[in-house]
C-alpha cells in the first residue's frame, strides 16, 4: 500500500514538473514570439504616414484658387490648427485610454470580447486610435484574421515610431466624415463652412460622430441621428472630464447650421492658368502625375484674382456671344514677371486649348519696337527720317516684295522714326530691317528679348508675320517697361509638400539686357500712338482708345488679316491681347477689328484704378528737347506742333526746324545755328539702295 501510494506521488511530482516546465517553455515561447513581433516591428521600421491629399493652388494673395483631386477631398492641418473641442470628442467617444496604451487597449478588448460572448454577435469594437490609423493607412476593412493580424503589427510600428500627438494628428487627418470628405478639414469645411480650428464644441460634438457610421450619423443624412450621437458624445466628454455638466446641457440646447458644400471646386478660377501651373511642376519640377493630382501639396501662384475677375469681364463683355473671335490675353508685373492673370479662350469648358500660351499667330506690327530697338542701338534715333512712299524691293537675287500700309497710307515724304511706329509704317520698317541686315531681328528677338519661336529671315518678318505666342511678346514688352532688366514668365513662386516642407522655390535674378537709356527711348516713342501730335499723313494707332486712357502708358497694336493685338505698358503693369479665329480666318468687321485695343485700355484702367498715377522715369542718360515731330529738327518758338521728345545723349538733333519761320530761313536769333542741311549716312545709304 505504501509502495502504490509512493508511486502514485512520483507520477504527481513528474507530472507537476512537465506542466511547471510546459508553461514555462509556453511562457518562453509566448515572450520569444512577443520579443519577435517588437523586433520585426523595430526592424520594418516607421510606416510611411503620407496618404493621398487634395493639392491646393494659391493666388497671390493667399486664398485657394483651385485644387487638384479624383473625387475625395482630403486636406492635412496639424494639431494645433485642430479645434481642441473636436480632439476630446473624438479622444472621448473613440479611444479614453489614448494617451496610456500602446497601441492596444487590453482592458477594453477584454470588455469588447465578454459583451460580445452575452450578445453572442458582434455588438462592440475595441480599435484604439493607433488600430484605427493603421488601417486607414494600409488596409482594407475586411474583417478577417490575416487584416487583423498585418493591423497589430502596422499598429505596433506606428505606436513604436511615432509619438501621440503625430499619431492623433494624422487620425485626424485620414479619418473619412462621409461625402467623399477625408480628414478632419475637409469635413468642417464640407458640414460647417469653416476650417477645422473654427469648430464650436456642439460641431465638433456633432462630428466626431460622424465616422462610426457616415452614411447614418451624417447631419446630411439624419440630423435626428446625428444629434442623438452628439448627445451621447457631449455625455461622455462630460464623464471624462473634458466640460461640465452646465456646458454639456447648454451646448446640446444649441442649434447646429449645416452647409453641405466643399469649400473648393476642381476649377474655379482662372482654369487656363491652372493648367499651365500644371504643366510647370510636370515639366519644369518633374513632379509625377500622381504627386501632382493627390500628394497634398500646397502650390502658391502669381495669379492677381482681382486682375483676372477684370480680364474675364472685360473680355466678355467687349466680344458678343454670337462672335466666334478669340483670344489669348496675359498681364505681368514687369518688374519680376509673375504672370497676374491669364485669359487663353473664351470658354474653358468648350474649348480649353490655351490661346495665351499654346497658340502662335502673326504679331503684326508689336515686333516692331523690337526691331527698332536695334535699329537705336545702331545709330536710328527718334528723329532718322526715311522716306514712306509705296516700294518694291527686291532681295536674294530677283524676288520681289512690296508691303503696303493701312489703307495704303503713304505720307510719299521723309517721316521720322518716332512716326513710323506712332503710324505704324511699313515700308519704314522693312527698310531698316533690310538696312540693319535680316539677322539682326531674328538674333534680337530670341536672344535679347526672349521669343520662343524663330523669327524668319524674310523682309516681312518685319511686319510681324513670322508666329509669336502671347506670352512671350507681352515678356518682351516687359524689358522696355522695367528700364531692360531680363525676367522670364513667373506663375509659381513657391511649392510645399504635404507636410509643409519647400520643395521649390522661385528666385528671380535680375539681369540687364537691354541698354536702360536706348530701353527709355523706345518707351517714349511707344508713347506716341497716343499723340496726335504725331499725325502727319495717317491717325496714330492708338488714337481709338486714347480718350480712354488716363495715365501714361506705352504701348503698341497690330494688325493682319487674320490676327489683331494690342501690347502696352505702364510703369507697374505689362498686358497683351490677341483676337482672331482659331482657323485664321480674315477679320473683316471693323468693330471686330478694335477688340484687342478695347479690351487692352479697359483692363488696364481697371486693374490700376487704385495705384498711384506713375510716369515713365527718364534714364540718367538721355536728354529731352522740344522737336518738330513732322521732321524730327529741334523746334523753334514759330512751330506750331512741337513735341519734347528724349533721345540718348550724344544722339539728340542740332538742326532747327525752318519751316515755319516766316518766309526767311535762318534759325532764329535765340536759337543756336543750324548746320548745313545735309541727309544723315544711313539715309543716304538705304536711298542708294532703295
């Protein structure tokens, strides 16, 4: 008996020993996986937190004029820009224990499984915050063991490298409110009409909410739902805490306002210079497509919201609907290039091929000052005269060419080069194109003033009918504006990527390209299509709009068959406009002829309406004297028309005007002498070779 019971404690003691052993080999190995998991989950390191979010574009006064998305809007805001009302609802009715667990909440999970086990169904969640992060991150929301498995170890790496307040920030920020709104801003914006800081603690009650069930505690969808969560809500951030039992009673007695409108649309303004901020961060900052669309960068612009509303309205309102004219119109501050507005068609939505900046068309006679610039630079000044008559020329061997003038206008008399671009004379222009030698426009043009399209070397290139695009004139006329300082189109200043990192930014460098006392000269001659002063034998071009214009400008239209422009300046303010059918078809009504130079003087009155009048500031080194403007001699008291005009110093003329002296010739007495009458080098040389 002795010996039965001895054995029967041996068996005991072996088998206490071998469960003793087996639970702790169970424990080993429980602590090992344990170890593991932490192990794998430090080594797979920090997930990436990046999800996709709506990029914004910026106007230049800070205001959204546009965004990018494929249907779901989501905008990132930090913590601090979060109301703190919607934190501790969200914290309260979500995860109480956030800021004590790690990742998981064991008490709640226990709690969540014993309910279900009563209810033998799934009747409570126990995700904490970090879980429900995770798999907003990562995963789908399939209730399966392998989802659950790859969310704790998501969880894990999330809890392990990231702090709570990046943790929470983040929840915030993917947690999807219903309505195709993602993140904690874009909701406050779609359900309130205010960002997410702005937040009462009723709204922000009322949201957090929203995502247990969107499509249920949606205000939208019920408010009878939503303000029973609201309740349920406000009662629990009242347990935790976070308000009293007072505020509780007076916030759920507060009425709730809901909007239902996202704050930004795809394309809401500006939508042809939309696209080609677009195309530079494809293009020039070699942004992917999907980076562009959905990587929640904030894009900041040049765009002048007020200068485009003016563009817009004036366009509209100076084309009939009935017309099928275009345009393409552009303005830029002169100084820096930033493009303020932008207008590449008439409708975006009909057609939204991008006249400003895609379409090349005949610049008529705005490529003179180009031309004539150079034309100073070799020796021409305000008052080289050359004679306007009806010409044929001949070049490369035996071809023929003979420009006509407006209504075939010829003054069959020397006129003066302040005339020829006030009157915009053509035979005057093909002659010193020829003179100067026909490189000399298409190296001007490209190097100096920066064209992108060649300018061929034939005589009519002078009369514009080589291609241009808009905007690449309009920058052209900005080197006479700023006094020849070399600027490039600006429409981005400044990119941030999601999480507010500078990933480009725009320096302007300043670079003199133009000589600043020849630039002034042509400035002032551009002034001139203004002056009737100058009208000897046909109107100055900008006689149509002058009563319009009320500040100093300069500028310069032109005119083909098939395109009409206007480009002009003022010390602040560069604008172009270009009108004609997309197929180049002929202008043939006289009002649709006058577009351009209508919608040029009304936008520029408008767009500077509240800027200080400036004049053009003469260099240091040019002169001014009082001239005849028929001949271009310096005028006498006894001269009916005379006109002050600058000319680079060194340059300006000697010889007084005769003509109106009373029958004698001499200059007079309190004039200085004149000398012999005798044509200048370069006209002697074109009459020998015209």
């Amino acid at each position: 008996m002795e010996l039965i019971t001895r054995s029967r404690m041996e068996k005991t003691k072996k088998y206490v020993r071998a469960a003793v052993i087996l639970s702790v080999l169970v424990s080993i190995l429980v602590l090992a996986g344990l170890i593991g998991v932490l192990v794998y989950a430090k080594i797979q390191g920090p997930p990436p937190l990046a999800v996709p979010q709506s990029t914004l574009l910026y106007g230049a006064d800070g205001k959204v004029i546009g965004e990018t998305n494929t249907g779901e809007k989501r905008y990132w805001v930090e913590l601090d820009h979060i109301s703190p009302a919607l934190i501790e609802a969200t914290i309260s009715i979500e995860d109480k224990n956030f800021y004590q667990h790690y990742g998981f909440d064991v008490k709640r999970i226990a709690g969540a499984a014993l309910a279900d086990l009563k209810a033998m169904a799934k009747v409570q969640g126990a995700s904490t915050i970090s879980q429900q992060y995770a798999r907003n991150l990562f995963l789908t929301h399939d209730k399966t063991w392998k989802r659950k498995i790859s969310e704790a170890l998501y969880t894990l790496r999330i809890e392990m490298n990231y702090s709570k307040k990046e943790i929470l920030e983040g929840y915030l920020n993917t947690i999807y409110y219903g309505h195709g709104a993602y993140g904690v801003q874009a909701a406050s914006q779609y359900y309130f009409g205010k960002d997410a800081d702005r937040l009462t603690t009723a709204e922000a009650a009322m949201l957090a909410g929203v995502p247990k069930a969107p499509s249920y505690y949606s205000p939208l969808k019920s408010m009878e739902n939503a303000k029973k969560r609201q309740e349920l809500i406000l009662d629990s951030m009242k347990e935790d805490g976070f308000i009293t039992k007072q505020e509780s009673e007076i916030t759920k007695a507060k009425p709730i306002k809901v909007t239902g409108h996202h704050a930004h649309k795809t394309v809401e303004t500006a939508p042809y210079f939309q696209d080609v901020v677009k195309n530079i961060l494809r293009t020039e900052l070699g942004l992917e497509e999907r980076t562009i669309e959905m990587g929640g960068l904030k894009v900041y612009t040049t765009l002048n919201t007020e200068h485009q509303e003016i563009a817009e309205k004036v366009a509209a309102e100076q084309i009939g609907e009935e017309s099928d004219i275009q345009l393409g119109f552009v303005s830029m501050n002169p100084v820096n290039g930033y493009v303020t507005s932008l207008v590449g068609g008439r409708n975006y939505e009909e057609s939204p091929f991008n006249r400003a900046v895609q379409a090349i068309r005949q610049p008529g006679s705005t490529i003179k000052p180009l031309l004539y610039y150079s034309a100073l630079r070799q020796g021409f000044t305000p008052s080289t005269t050359m004679k306007s008559e009806h010409t044929s020329f001949t070049f490369d061997g035996n071809k023929k060419y003979a420009p006509h003038n407006y209504n075939n206008k010829y003054a069959n008399d020397d006129i003066t080069l302040a005339q020829a671009i006030a009157l915009s004379d053509n035979v005057y222009a093909v002659k010193t194109h020829l003179f100067m030698g026909q490189d000399t426009l298409t190296e001007t043009a490209k190097e100096t003033f920066g064209l992108t399209t060649p300018v061929k070397k034939y005589p009519s290139s002078a009369l514009g009918t080589s291609g241009a695009r808009v905007i690449d004139m309009v920058n052209a006329y900005n080197l006479f504006a700023n006094g020849g300082y070399k600027v490039k189109p600006v429409f981005i200043t400044r990119v941030e990527d999601w999480s507010g990192n500078i990933i480009y930014e725009k320096k302007v460098k300043k670079e003199q390209v133009l000589d600043p006392d020849t630039a002034y000269v042509m400035t002032h001659m551009l002034s001139g299509i203004f002056d009737p002063k100058l009208n000897d034998y046909s109107t100055v071009t900008g006689i149509q709009i002058r009563k319009d214009a009320t500040r100093h400008y300069a500028g310069k239209s032109g005119t083909t068959n098939t395109d009409n422009w206007m480009i002009g300046f003022s010390p602040q303010l560069t604008a172009g406009v270009w009108t004609g059918y997309d197929k180049g078809k002929d202008i043939s009504l006289i009002t649709d002829k006058l577009y351009a130079k209508k919608i040029w003087v009304e936008f520029m009155e408008e767009a500077l309406k509240d800027e200080p009048v400036k004049a053009f500031k003469p260099t240091k080194g040019v002169v001014g004297v009082a001239v005849n403007p028929h001949n271009g001699k310096l005028a006498t008291k006894d001269c009916p028309v005379q006109r002050f005009t600058y000319f680079v110093k060194g340059t300006e003329p000697t010889e007084y005007c005769t003509e109106h002296l009373g029958g004698h010739k001499e200059a007079p007495k309190d004039s200085a002498p004149s000398k012999k009458d005798s044509k200048p080098w370069y006209k002697k040389l074109t009459d020998w070779i015209f």
